[in-house]
C-alpha cells in the first residue's frame, strides 16, 4: 500500500514536472545523461585496460560522454570483455537518453521560434515611441516618424495590436518599404490588456499613441486602453499619451481617463473644422499639411532671450529663414498678437521652420525692400455665400454648424443627399437655432449618378463639399467620392464654371487618384489626423498651438487677394509681404501662386519663403496670413 502510493506520488510529480515543457523536460534528461555517464563511467574506470600505464577517471568519464553521444565510437575498443561491456551499455543508453535530449532541445528551439513569431517577448528599448491598436493611420505615423527621427542614433517604433506579428510585419514593409534607420517592433496583444502593454515597455517610451480601431465602438476601446495606462505606477518622467476618438460625446471621459499625460483629439469635430475652413479657401488643406507633416515646414517653440523687450511687429523681421507667429506665455498660447505686444522674458517665441538648425537671429533685422508696394489696407466687404453639400455622414451637423460661423448672414446651404433622413436633420438644425447665418434646405440626390447631379444647378454656388458616406465600406465610400468629383469637374469644364470643391477621402491612398482630376484640395481624414497626432507625440507644447489654429475663435490662416497687400507686376521680397500684413495686423506665413496652382503636391503654395525671396504677384495669387477674421 505504501510502496503503491509512493508510486503515485512520484508518477505526479512527474507528471507535473513533463507538464512544464521543454526545460523541464532538458532538465531531466540532461540528469538522466550526466547519471548514465557517470554510473558507466564508474564501471569502466574499474575495469579499465591498463597496458602497461593506468589513466585516470576524468578520462574514463570523457571516454564514457564520447560514447554516449557519438555510437559509432564504440566500434574501435579493444580489450577485455570488462571494459567492452559498459562502454557499449553506455553507447545503447545514450542513443536513447542523449537522442531524446537532442530531439527535445530541438523541440524547445521550435517552440521558442513559435513563440518569437506570436509576438509574446518583451520589447527593451529605451525613448521608443509606442503605437497601441490597428488602423490606416499607423501606415501614416509610420512614415512620418521615419522622417522625423532621421536624426536619433537608433530610433525605434513598438506596436501592438490584436493581430499576428509575421502578417503586421509584412503588410508594414509592403506598404512603406523603406524606413531608413527606423525599426519597427511588432508584438501580438490587446491594448487593453495592461499584461500585453508591458510587452512594449511602456514605463521606458518616449511617448505612446493610442491609434483608433476601424470598428463601431472604436471609442470605447480608446477609453478602455486610456483606463489601461492611466492606472499604472508611473516614474517621474511619463511618457507623453496621445489618444484619438470619434464621437464628441465620448471626449470628456477619453480625457478623464487619459489623466493629465494624455492629449485627447476629437477626430470628427477636427475633420469638420478642417473640412468646412478648406472649402471656402482653396490651397488651405495644402498649407495644413505642409504644417502637419515632417517633410515641409514645421512649428517650433523656443526661447529667445535676445528678442526680450522687442514688439512683436519689430520680431517678426528677426529671423532670415524662419516665420515668426506667436508667442507662448506662462503655458498660454496667443497666435498673431498684437504688433506692439513686447515679448516679456520666459516668453517662447513660436515659429515655422524647415527644421530646428535653420532658426537663427538675422545679424540684423530684415526690413522690407520695397515699401513703397504696400497698398493701404481697405475694408474688405462681405457678401452672402452659396454652398452647397453633396452627401453625408456623421460629421454632416458638425459641418453645418461650424459653417454658420463663418459666412455672412443671407447665405445658402443647399443638401444632397440620397438619405431622406438628412432632410429631418437639416431642418431641425434651423428650428433649434444652430443655424442662424444661413437658409438651410434639402434636396434628394444620387451623388454618382450625372443626370442628378445636374438637376442640382451646382453653377450657382461658391463652395461645393463633397462628404464620404458612412453607411458603406471606407473603400466603396472612396469609390463613390471618386466618381462624383470626376462628375463634377466635367461639368465645370464643359460649363466654363468656377467653384471651389473639397472631397472628403478616408484612405491617403485614394488621393493619388483623385489628383488627376485637377483638384487641389482634398480633405483626407485619416491623413491629416495622423499627422496630427504625430507632431503631438513628437512635441506636447503643440497641441495649444493647433488647437488654436483650427478653432473659428481667434486667429487662423487665411489665403487672401495679393493686390489687398502689394502692388501686383513688381517685384518684391517676402519681408515685404510681412510688411503689409503687419499694418493690417495679420502675420503673413507665405504665398500662392496661382500659375502654379495645378502642379501637385504643392499646388503653388510656398510657406516660410526666405525673408530676402523675391517674387513677383499677379492677378489671383494669395497672400497666406494669419488673422482674426
């Protein structure tokens, strides 16, 4: 009975101890080696050949291991059957026990490949960036990081998602190629998981970006992710979160839960800003973009302590190569201040530049060398405005209300949509006062077919905004924004129309098609939010700055007549231009020529020219500033 149960006990142990896998099970027939040498070994070194000398027992025990691993050794003894006899019993144990051991080490590097390829070991990297969950922005953030990190010793991108490692991996090198000294590490796991978040060492990232899913309660996995990170023990210095939902109504709990590390973006109420500012001033997507991503002009902040005590409008003719737009105060941001704002001392002055090693203090200042072209400022009068809608989605009644703060009273919104619904929505906008500024009305329309699309008299607009459908596939919705411009552009042509039209594009990739119909803006969603996102990871002093830029409040950047500012024919240096911004008290951030206006990607905008830069205007070019209204 007792002798049974020791049985048990030893066979469960065993058992248990199989149970933990190819270590466990190394371990083991690594001793049952190391005893089957040794107790052969024992044997052979008492029965060893002594041939007129004697060896000692290390060398029975090496010749008993050479046996053991390799059979074939065996086959040169010589002797007394003594010493032939454990020799060759050692040689069948180790064909069994040191074969199996080989065989589960191989096993185990098997395993341990499998596992590599599930994503599951820990990254150890130190000042990586973190991307957290799946989506077409990561392709942007990418790529973007790719050029912003050019300067880092060993720049490192760590992402996890719920998806197979090998397959991100690829899809990644597939759709961007190269990333120059950029390693992106994959891992497999949930975001949400705070056990699958330390497989991308968050305590040790420079800054974490929580991408949002391509589902339908994409915001709530954001806040759930936002709840995983805020909970954890942070060091000192945490990383900077960056986070992106969809919904307004969700942005105060993604803010709670993020904490005060997190900068929340809210992905729609930003598309419609960007949306409704870009349809009534062709090119300003294109500045938007040049501003957002790392291969133009950027923002910076800094200090300047030799600027201290100089206005404003004397400090904007400080630098040659970079343009000053505002000041940074005591954490607060102010955009196109007053002229004779003094810059007081801790104050940052916040500037574009192509990078960080082009800002610095002209010797002098740079004045203007042709100030007799200034022309005197004038009132500019407002006129009632026609625009008209060609779709929807869930951005439609944000798009609508944000509109109404910026056109003049008496003008038109006309509607078209294929979605009857929309008819209910429009007039209840009206009802409820949120749309004071305009005459909002509905027609039903198929937004791909011609003969509707005629029917709408869409000559008689100023702005035409075409709105990616919601209620199909991000791809099909493409497809259809796609033929409707193309629809809409013949039209113009054959008419001998003008009309300024943005297309609302889900995929980035969808824009390289749409360029060849001639049009030069387009408003990519998830483009321009990733790229956001990407400047807010990379720098936590600009998320002031862009929210000020696109907000209806305060100053923003408008593209305006160049005969408003300077004689049209002459030519001028862009101090100049500043010049003639200053006096108005706007500050003029670049131009537009429209000769140049179809030539992708740029489309005749020119940011941050050089202070000395001659250039000559003409009839239709602009003046791009930043102003109150």
């Amino acid at each position: 009975m007792a002798r049974s149960r020791m049985r048990e006990r030893f066979r469960y142990k065993f058992d248990n101890t199989m149970a933990k896998g190819a270590p466990a099970l190394i371990g083991l027939l690594g001793v049952a080696s190391a005893v089957l040498v040794v107790v052969f070994g024992v044997v052979g070194y008492l029965a060893r050949p002594l041939e007129g000398k004697d060896w000692g027992f290390g060398k029975t025990l090496w010749m008993a291991l050479l046996r053991a691993m390799d059979p074939g050794t065996v086959a040169g003894d010589e002797g007394s059957a003594l010493w032939i006899a454990p020799m060759f019993a050692v040689t069948i144990g180790g064909i069994f026990v040191v074969a199996a051991l080989v065989g589960v080490i191989g096993t185990g590097l098997d395993a341990k490949l499998n596992d590599l390829r599930k994503g599951r070991s820990q990254v150890v990297e130190d000042g990586h960036t973190v991307l957290l969950g799946w989506s077409e922005q990561l392709f942007t953030i990418i790529s973007e990081l790719a050029q912003a990190k050019e300067s880092e010793r060993r720049p490192c991108v760590a992402v996890l998602a719920d998806r197979d490692k090998v397959e991100m991996e690829d899809e990644i090198r597939t759709r961007l190629g190269s990333l120059g000294k950029l390693r992106v590490v994959c891992r497999t796991g949930s975001p949400t998981e705070p056990a699958d978040l330390d497989l991308v060492n968050p305590r040790n990232a420079a800054s974490i970006l929580v991408l949002t899913p391509e589902t339908a309660d994409a915001d709530f996995d954001v806040i759930k992710t936002l709840l995983a990170l805020s909970s954890r023990d942070w060091d000192e210095n945490p990383p900077h979160i960056v986070a992106a939902i969809r919904q307004a109504q969700n942005l105060a709990p993604a803010r709670l839960a993020g904490g005060e590390h997190a900068d929340v973006v809210d992905v729609d109420d930003m598309a419609a800003r960007l949306v409704v500012q870009s349809s009534r001033q062709s090119g300003l997507s294109v500045v938007c973009t040049d501003l957002l991503d790392f291969g133009g002009d950027e923002i910076y902040l800094r200090p300047e302590p030799a600027l201290t005590g100089a206005p404003y409008g004397v400090a904007l003719f400080a630098y040659e190569t970079a343009t000053l737009i505002g000041l940074r105060r005591r954490g607060r941001v102010k955009l196109n201040p007053r002229p004779d704002t003094r810059i007081e001392p801790g104050d940052e002055v916040i500037l574009i530049a192509e990078d960080d090693s082009t800002i610095k203090l002209a010797p002098a200042p740079v004045r203007p060398a042709a100030p007799r072209t200034i022309v005197r400022p004038v009132r500019r009068g407002v006129r009632p405005e026609q625009i008209l809608v060609i779709g929807w989605n869930a951005r439609g009644v944000t798009i609508v209300k944000e509109l109404d703060n910026y056109v003049a009273p008496g003008s038109r919104l006309q509607v078209a949509a294929n979605r009857p619904d929309v008819e209910l929505r429009v007039k209840a906008l009206a009802a409820e006062g949120s749309v004071s500024n305009m005459h909002a009305a509905y027609q039903l329309c198929e937004p791909t077919d011609r003969g509707s699309l005629e029917t709408l008299g869409i000559g008689g607009f100023d702005h035409v905004i075409v709105l990616a459908d919601d209620a199909v596939e991000p791809d099909k919705a493409d497809a259809q924004t796609l033929v409707t411009l193309l629809h809409l552009r013949d039209m113009e042509a054959r008419r001998n129309e003008r009309y300024s039209i943005v297309s609302e594009m889900n995929d980035v990739r969808n824009q390289r098609l749409a360029q060849v119909t001639q049009a030069d803006d387009f408003v990519v969603g998830s483009k321009l939010i990733s790229l956001l996102l990407t400047q807010l990871s990379e720098n936590r002093q600009l998320s002031a700055v862009f929210r000020q830029l696109f907000d209806s409040d305060g100053s923003e950047i408008y593209l305006r007549p160049a005969e408003e500012y300077v004689a049209l024919g002459q030519w001028i240096d862009f101090a100049t231009v500043i010049e003639a911004a200053r006096v108005r008290g706007e500050t003029a951030i670049g131009y537009r020529v429209m000769a140049d206006a179809q030539d992708a990607p740029s489309y005749g905008v020119r940011l941050n020219p050089a202070k000395t830069a001659q250039v000559s205007m003409a009839q239709g070019d602009r003046v791009i500033v930043l102003a109150e209204d």
